[in-house]
C-alpha cells in the first residue's frame, strides 16, 4: 500500500517534471504559434469587414472577386 502512495507520487513527479521540460524546450514554439494565429484571426476580421463594405456598396466588384477566388 504504502510502495503504491510512493509510486503514484513519483509517476506525479516525474510527470510534472517532464512537463516543465516540454513546455520550457518548446515554449517558444507555441508563442510564436499563438502569435501567428492572432495575426491570421485579425487578417480574416478585416478581409471580412472589407469584403462586406465591397459587397453593400459595390455589388458587381464583389462578385468580380468572389468569381475570381472561388471560382463561378
């Protein structure tokens, strides 16, 4: 019972070790990953926006580059 308690504790340890580990290596990665994803997230918003000031004000300039990106 009481070599479990000590194994379970140290799978714990080990494991949170091994954590620390992967995130700090790899820490950089995900920043920049997270930061890559903001900046496609705000890129989208604005395209978005822009397409839709297009669409209300211009309709067949909208349909011009609908039909050139994704095709009739």
């Amino acid at each position: 019972m009481l070599r479990t308690i000590f194994m379970i504790g140290l799978f714990a340890i080990g494991g949170l070790f091994l954590l620390k580990l992967f995130f700090g290596i790899l820490g950089v990665f995900f920043v920049i990953l997270l930061g890559l994803l903001r900046a496609a997230i705000f890129i989208a918003i604005v395209g978005a926006v822009l397409y839709l000031l297009i669409r209300i004000f211009s309709p067949s300039t909208a349909q011009r580059l609908r039909e050139r990106w994704s095709g009739n």
